[in-house]
C-alpha cells in the first residue's frame, strides 16, 4: 500500500504586530513607529500554509496555552487547510508574538521568547510525525522535544526526512547532534554565515555531506538562491517585482522547494519555482503573502523566464 506523502510543520504560531518607520535606529537611540496591522505569523506555520496552498496534506505541532488568542489563530490556520489536530496545550504558555518593523530598505523582527516546556512525542502524536514524508522545522523547535536526538533517529528508521530552516537566532552549537541528522538544510545567509563562523564555505558543505544531509540551500535575498548535494549544484536568480513586504519570503522559498522535491523534481526545477514563489510573495502584504497555487506559479514562470 502507498504510504500518503504529507508534511507536519513544527513550530509557534504568534501574532505578527507590524509597524512602519523611516529608518531602523541604532542601539541606545530613540525612533518612531507607525501601527500598521496584526496578523497571524510564525515562519513555520507560515511555510505550512504554503505548503497547503499547493495542496500538500499538512500538519501543524506547536506548543501554546488553549486561551481565546490561541485559539483565533488556530482557526486562522484552518482557514488555510492546516490540520492543527497535533498541537499540544499547555496553560503555563504566555500568548506569543512578534513585532515586525517596515522600514524602507528592509524589514526587523523581534521574536518574543515564550520559554515553552520540552514534550514528550508519544502515541497519536508520535506514530503521525512516523508516518510523514518531511518534518519541517529549526533545530532550535526540534530541540525543544524530550530526547531530540533519540527522536530524530527514531523518525529517520521511519523513513522520514528531517527539514530544518535555519537563521542566525534559531540554532547554536548544540544543536550540532541535529545537524549531523538533517536531510535538507535550508540557510539565510546569515545563518549560513553564523555556522561557519569564518571556516571555509566548501568544506562546511562537504562536512555536512559527509554526515549525510542530502541537499543544501543558502537563500540570498533579492539575489536568489545557491543549491548544492554531493554530485550536483544550481544557481536560480529572484524575479524584479515591486517589493510590498519581504515578510515570509524565505518560508515560501523553502516549502516551495520541499514542495517540488515531493513531487521527484531536480534541484534546478526546484529552486526556479521556489524563487518564482517567493519573489511573487513580496508583492503581497503579511507573512501568507506567498500562499498560492501551483498553477499560479507556473503561469508566473511562464510569463517572467521565458
């Protein structure tokens, strides 16, 4: 019997509060922001909504208290087709958030920690991140789980493949264990910058190689993308459209990738969809910005990479 291929996205789902300012100011400084909106964020859930606008069956696991605001935006995740059965209540849980700053050149955010408590993956839960095609994750949300490391191994004997998207603020050093468990590794790149921390950028990769993860992406900004495996390499280029918000760019990139790569496709098709998704999310205002349709991007393809 074939297995289903879906994904379960780990990680916190918060409310994004936006404001807007002429410049970022330095430390110490004083600045004025403008409110702009609210809206319901989280780079994970926000690749998990992508994830699902392309029709890909996907879970969503996070840790939260089960109050009015939680429950605002797990509906505001079902309304994008996530399946939010997974998460996990715990009352102990502040409400979480991010505050997003728009400036004119780019955009900061301020992720507040929330201190969640470490879960135990057991019955329900368990045989359900088992049976997935990909998890989705940071190796800091994966630490989060009772035993990691144990967990990872187990998933991987289960056939899954473990997807981390890392950024300066989500991993450390510890999180290494991880690293040598990970089958694709998607990096900004200053988080790419962060892990090699002055070491030569090839012998990082063939590091990485050698522990066995399978593919790696440093995604470059408006500048696009660099792929590498052990045997193969591609370059893709970001689309010029007029920028509205960069806010969630990186996530559609890598499920979008993720995407392509469930449905068998190389890493050259791979990476020209998913920065084709990803510069049509900057047109669009908000952190879903980038949920779309295959079909949509297709057409998009068609139209700017002739």
């Amino acid at each position: 019997m074939k297995k289903e291929k879906y994904v379960v996205a780990v990680g916190p789902v918060c409310i994004d509060e936006y404001y807007s300012a002429d410049a970022w100011v330095a430390e110490g400084d004083k600045g004025v922001v403008r409110p702009e909106t609210n809206t319901v964020g989280g780079m994970i859930p926000n690749a998990a909504c992508v994830f699902a606008g392309y029709g890909v069956k996907t879970y969503f696991f996070d840790v939260m208290n089960d109050g009015p605001l939680s429950q605002q935006m797990l509906q505001n995740l079902r309304e994008y087709h996530l399946d939010v059965s997974p998460v996990y209540f715990d009352n102990t849980m502040s409400d979480s958030k991010c505050i997003i700053v728009l400036t004119p050149g780019d955009r900061t955010i301020l992720v507040a920690n929330s201190n969640k408590p470490s879960v135990k993956l057991s019955g329900e839960r368990l045989e359900l991140f088992r049976g997935a095609s990909y998890i989705y994750t940071t190796v800091g949300d994966f630490a989060g789980f009772q035993d990691a490391v144990e967990l990872a191994d187990d998933l991987k004997a289960h056939g899954v493949q473990l997807v981390f998207d890392i950024e300066r603020s989500n991993f450390d050093k510890t999180g290494e264990e991880l690293f040598k468990r990970a089958d694709v590794l998607f990096f900004n790149q200053y988080g790419f910058e962060k892990y090699c921390d002055g070491e030569n950028a090839q012998a990082v990769y063939q590091r990485l190689f050698d522990w066995g993860v399978k593919i790696i992406t440093v995604t470059l900004g408006k500048d696009g993308s660099y792929t590498k495996t052990p045997t193969d390499e591609a370059r893709a280029y970001a689309i010029d459209l007029p920028v509205v918000d960069p806010t969630g760019a990186g996530d559609t990139f890598n499920s979008s990738f993720v995407r392509c790569i469930l449905e068998g496709m190389d890493i050259h098709k791979a990476a020209e969809f998913a920065n084709m998704a990803a510069s049509y999310s900057v047109t669009q205002m908000g952190p879903k910005g980038g949920v779309s349709s295959v079909e949509h991007i297709e057409e998009m393809l068609k139209q700017h990479c002739k």
